[in-house]
C-alpha cells in the first residue's frame, strides 16, 4: 500500500505497526470499518460492512441519505477499524487495558457509477465477510438501489494494544 500523506507521530511509537502485511492482516480480520465523515457541526461517524484491495476500501450505502449527502458535500474522509478486544483487568481502575490491534487512517470517496466497477466493488465486501463462498447473485433490482463508494487510502496506520 503506497500512501502520500504522513500521519502525525504516535505517541507510544512501540505500538505502532508499520509493516504492510501486519496492516493486511488486520484488514482481514476485522469486521466492522467506523467511518468518519465532515459534517458542518461535528464530525459524522457510522459503522459500515466494507472490502478493500490494494490502496482502496469499498463500502456500499441506499442512493440517498447523510452518508451520501456528506460525502459529495465533502470527499475527505477518516476511518478506523478494531480486532475483537480482551479486557486486561488491573489493580486499579486507571490500569485496566485493552488488548487488540487496530488501523485508522484517512481517504478520499468517490461514488462508483460504472456497472463493473460497482460490482466489482461490492463483490470484495462481500469475499471479505464469505472468502470462500462463490460469486454473490444479486437480487433483481439491488444494484439500481445500492450506492457502492470507493475510499482511496491516503494515510493507513495500525496500532498494537
């Protein structure tokens, strides 16, 4: 994965993890993506299935709706995604930890609005949550109803709990 733009320091840069496969393989197991979209009040976070290939994560929407609305307003976007987390119980209450891993990162949207790569898009959400299941079959009429965006992965950082 190639990203142009520098994220800032972490702090704790121990935990950081930099090394493209370990960044795959968090992809891959994570099941749910947060993404953060610009909203003229605060930011807009919402949960979504998503796919990724190379520098790209995909993730679909209805045609309308705030997801759709914010990302036309503004393409810019931020996201984040976490392994399932272990608590890690301590003496006190300021040492109690979580254990997991994590990426954040950010990107810019666009709305898919060629056939084939609309399916295409949505055929990698699908693999992501089914790696071994066949090519999906689509329901008549779903993807005339489906609004399948694109996210190029500007920044992609992962993070050791």
């Amino acid at each position: 994965m190639h990203h142009p733009e520098k994220p800032r320091p972490m702090r704790r840069p121990e935990t950081e993890i930099t090394a493209h496969a370990q960044l795959e393989d968090i992809l891959r197991r994570v099941r749910v993506l947060f993404l953060c979209l610009k909203d003229a009040h605060a930011p807009y976070v919402v949960p979504v299935c998503f796919g990724w290939e190379r520098d790209a994560l995909y993730v679909h929407s209805a045609l309308s709706g705030t997801k759709v609305d914010l990302i036309r307003a503004d393409p810019a976007v931020g996201f984040s995604a976490c392994t399932e987390m272990t608590l890690a119980p301590g003496a006190t209450a300021c040492s109690f930890s979580l254990k997991a891993e994590s990426i954040a990162g950010t990107g810019r949207a666009r709305i898919l609005t060629e056939e084939k790569e609309r399916v295409h898009a949505l055929d990698l959400i699908m693999r992501h949550y089914d790696d071994g299941a066949e090519a999906p079959v689509y329901a008549a009429g779903s993807l005339s109803r489906t609004c399948v965006i694109a996210i190029t992965i500007l920044t992609l950082r992962g993070r050791r709990l």
